[in-house]
C-alpha cells in the first residue's frame, strides 16, 4: 500500500516539472522595445510627411487657409524739381547706333595701291579727300507694311497681358422683376504673387457684382474676386487663383511692364491697347497730343496726358510706347468737362504707389483734403516759404475733425516742410492708418492771417 502511495506521488511531481528556455535580461527587452518603437516612429512620421505635402494645398484652399504671397513692388525714378522741362526731356525712342545706311564709307589708298582702313594717323588728310555720297532709297508698300508688322509685335507681346473681364449683377426691373445686368471689359494683369494674378480694371464695371470672370483664351475662363479699389482713380485689382489656370496656359500669361510717364513728348507715336474704341481685344495707333495737365483728387495730385486717339464713353485699356511698356491707363472719370471727346490718359508714375498698395491689398492712409500748390507770389503774401492750399474738406474725414478749414495753408506736417501737393502725399503715406500728425498752418480771418497748430489722426481709406 505505502509504494503505490509512493509511485504516486513520484508520478505527481513528475508531470508538475516544466523545461523552460532562459529568460532574457530585463535590461535587454527594454532596448529592443525603444528601438522597435522608434523606427516604427520614423517610417510614420516619413508617411505622414508625405501625406501633408500632396493634401496641404488642396486642405488650405477647403478651409480657406491662405499661403504666403510675395510683397509686389514698383520702383519709379522720380525727377527732380525742374526736370520736366522740354529741355530736359529724355526721349521714348533711342536711336540705334549703328552707321547711315544711306552714307558709303570712304577708303583711301596707300602708294602700293592697295586699299587700307582710316586711322587716326591720317585723320587731317582725309578731311580734305572724303566724298560723302547719298543714295536715294524711295519707300514702298512693303516698307508701310513691315512697319505696321513691327508695331503688331509689340501688340502681340503686351497682349500676353491683356485679359477680357466679364461681370454679372443681379438687377430689378420696373416692373419688379429679376434680371442679370452683364459688363464686359478689359483688363490688364500686373502682377504674380506667388499664389494670384492680380489685374487692373474699371472699378464701375467690377464694383458690387455678384460674379467675376477672366477669360485669357476663348476656352479658359475662370472666376475672380474684387480685392481692393480706389474711388478717386476708379481702379480695381482683382485676383484670379494661380492654382485655377492650368500650367499651359498660365506660363503664356505674363505681367505687363509698367514705364515711366514723366519724360513724354508731344508727338510720341504710342499703342492703345485693350478696348480703346470700345471693343475688347482693339488696338489704336496714335500719338501724345498733349501733356502737363494735372487733376487734383482727395490727398493727391495726378498727371494725365491725351492722345489723338478717338475715343467714346466705353473707352478703357492702357497706352503702350514702343518699347511694350505702359504708360497710362485710359480714363473717363478724369476727364476735362471743357473737353470729354478728347481721350485722357492717366500718367502711370505717379500711380504706381497706388498700384501697389492696390497688389498688396494693403490699407491706404486717409487725410480727407483736395489741395492745390500755391505759386511763389502767393506764398509771399502770407509771408511763407512753402505749403498748399486746402480748397475742400472732406465730411466725415479726419481732416475735418482735426479742425481744418478751407482756406487754410499747409506749412509742415510733423516739422517737415510741404512744398506740393505731391509731398504732402508722399509724406502722410509713410505713415500707417490711426497715427496722429502735427500739422502747422496759416488761416486768414477777417483779412488777418495767423499760425496755428493743430492735430490729425489719419484714417484708412475705404
């Protein structure tokens, strides 16, 4: 009885043995564990990576998250005080320097006969023997038509910058019933930054319109939006998304130059481009008729010129000098009254500040003042060096609120001197919206002048 007790029990503690391998350390698992998690990390954030770069634009444009866009700018050589005279003048067209065509080359001959080049040895001798002779070349209708052809070419190549816009508004009729008022125009892209075009137009053909739309080709029309304007220039800038053109088509688009309006010359042949006789898509061919007239509109004065273009009340597009630059966008709201069949052109050099603030869509600073320069006999009646005179106050503007008047004349803004309306704009421009200004001016009350100082808080322009 005990050794079956006994082999039982033996068998028992037999089957409760176990044959295990040998653990590893503690030390050892906790290694292989950091570095297993820690490429499993790696190969998910390469993943992930990936996976923002090809979404980013497609996720920023669906929650209107916006990219970086690049800061345009327009340098401009502004002249100095005196430089517009005619004597002064740099001309549109330089001349090529290259020979006479119509003018043979004299070779003289050496005692050998042979001929040889002129030197600057026998320079005295040849001024006796040289014999000019003029060859007669008589011009045809080829010659009219390879110039025609040249002037088609620069055509061609600002056209890469001319775009037709189409605005549609929702009207109502008399009779109360809905209708859609559609305007067509042109424009003219003067800008890339990075993430638009931005184009120039019309601000009465784009302003409160329930849609806009570019067309650079008959097949590609795509939409707009109205990003900033100016009221007294009656400019837009519109901005077109680069990601809604495709790479084909946005590759022939190209931002127009913008030149200088300064040095003109009466006379000047030019292009108009754009919808100059009311068409979109026409071209003009005309000269400088005039120049030197100057508008004044609110915190600035602008220079516009006019062409011997005909012209009409759709009338718009850009003048072009024969270097493909622009010069001058056509206007209707600055037109002389005394003559609104001429066509008037705004001088783009002093614009461009405007322009590219437009761009930039940043804030323009607002004063609320139209001025006038003042000539030296009247700055010596009230015994001053320099200033302008104020001719109108804005309502509602900061300039009234400071306390201005017509009438008055602006000496200093800030200690420094005015000396025309053209540096009074530049210098409140160098300031941002909500800065407070020192203003010293002369007021005359009752045949009494006097100086005062008064303070003014610039606004933003709408």
């Amino acid at each position: 009885m005990s050794e079956d007790n006994n082999n039982k029990e033996k068998g028992f503690s037999f089957i409760q043995e176990q044959i295990t391998s040998k653990k590893k350390s503690r030390m050892k698992r906790m290694l292989y564990s950091v570095a297993w998690t820690t490429a499993l990390a790696c190969v998910f954030g390469v993943v992930a990576r990936m996976a923002f770069c090809v979404s980013e634009p497609t996720v920023s444009r669906f929650f209107g998250g916006s990219q970086d866009k690049k800061t345009v700018e327009f340098p401009t050589t502004v002249p100095d005080d005196g430089s517009n005279q005619a004597g002064t003048q740099n001309t549109e067209i330089t001349p090529s320097p290259t020979l006479d065509p119509q003018i043979t080359p004299v070779v003289s001959e050496n005692d050998d006969g042979q001929g040889s080049e002129n030197s600057e040895s026998d320079d005295d001798e040849l001024k006796h023997d040289t014999v000019i002779i003029e060859k007669v070349i008589e011009a045809d209708l080829k010659d009219l038509t390879n110039i025609y052809m040249e002037l088609r070419s620069i055509s061609n190549d600002i056209s890469n910058s001319i775009v037709t816009i189409t605005s549609v508004s929702n009207e109502v009729d008399i009779f109360n019933d809905e209708y859609e008022l559609v305007k067509t125009t042109s424009g003219i892209v003067v800008a890339d930054n990075d993430v638009d075009l931005i184009i120039l137009v019309s601000l009465d053909k784009v302003k409160d319109s329930n849609d806009i739309l570019v067309s650079f080709t008959e097949t590609l029309q795509v939409q707009a939006k109205l990003q900033s304007y100016d009221t007294d220039l009656n400019l837009a800038a519109i901005a077109v998304s680069l990601d809604d053109i495709p790479a084909s088509n946005l590759k022939k688009i190209k931002p127009a130059i913008l030149g200088e309006s300064y040095s003109l010359i009466v006379g000047t042949p030019i292009l108009a481009l754009g919808s100059p006789n009311g068409y979109v898509g026409s071209m003009e061919l005309g000269i400088i008729s005039s120049k030197g007239t100057s508008i004044y509109v609110t915190d600035n004065k602008i220079d516009t010129f006019t062409t011997d273009i005909n012209t009409n009340s759709n009338s718009e597009g850009v003048i072009v000098n024969l270097r493909g630059e622009v010069i001058g966008i056509i206007t209707q709201k600055l037109k002389d009254e005394l003559n609104p069949d001429v066509n008037t052109v705004i001088g783009v050099s002093k614009i461009k500040n405007i322009i590219e603030r437009l761009v930039n869509n940043s804030d323009q600073v607002y004063f609320g003042i139209k001025g006038a320069d003042m000539t030296q006999s009247a700055l010596n009646k009230v015994e001053a060096t320099s200033g302008i005179c104020v001719t109108e106050v804005e309502a509602d503007s900061p300039a009234l609120e400071g306390g201005l008047q017509s009438g008055d004349i602006i000496l200093t803004i800030n200690e420094t001197p005015i000396l025309s309306v053209n540096t009074f704009y530049n210098l409140i421009n160098a300031y941002e919206p909500k800065t407070t200004l020192k203003i010293t001016l002369k007021r005359t009350v009752k045949n009494e002048t006097k100086d005062m100082e008064v303070e003014v808080t610039l606004g933003k322009k709408n």
